[in-house]
C-alpha cells in the first residue's frame, strides 16, 4: 500500500470513530477513560496537537467544536451526566492524573 492510500485510509477511520462516537452520546466519557484510558477530550487534544505540529493555530474550543461537532459546553448540556461514585472510583484507578 502506498503511503496516500494509507494517510487516507486512517483520516477515514478517524473520521468513523469521530461519528461512531457521535451517535453514541450513551457512552459518558468517564466510561471510555475507565475502559479504554482515553476519550473523546483526549481525541480532541491530540488533533489539536497535531495542527499545532502543523503550525495550525488551534485553541482547545476549536479543538473540541471540531472533534464534538458542536461547541464543548452545548455537548456537555445535551449528553453528559454527572459520574455515579463508582465511575469517578474507577477513574482515580485507571488514571490517577484525572
């Protein structure tokens, strides 16, 4: 495989992942740090990181707007619920920094 079809096939999957994660608003991001050690902020971070090693300007809203689709806070209103105890205990096992 060449090295365009290969950026291309991994900008898709990204691109999967972004709007599987999307249609999921079900899965709180605390369940996928507890499952998988990264979320949806993590996804928008590491985007905004790479623009930056890009030198794209990017700010973490934008980031974050671009990976949710909309801006953080309305996502935040719309879908996420606050972490029941055992979540959060979860989260401090899985990830101490968090």
């Amino acid at each position: 495989m060449d090295q365009q079809t290969r950026i291309e096939l991994e900008a898709a999957a990204f691109r999967r992942l972004r709007q599987h994660l999307s249609e999921r608003t079900d899965v709180q991001n605390v369940d996928l740090m507890n499952v998988a050690g990264f979320c949806r902020n993590c996804l928008s971070r590491w985007y905004q990181e790479e623009a930056q090693k890009r030198d794209v300007a990017m700010s973490e809203a934008e980031a974050r707007e671009a990976f949710y689709g909309m801006p953080y806070d309305v996502w935040r209103s719309m879908y996420q619920t606050d972490a029941a105890d055992t979540q959060k205990a979860d989260l401090a096992k899985a990830d101490p920094a968090h």
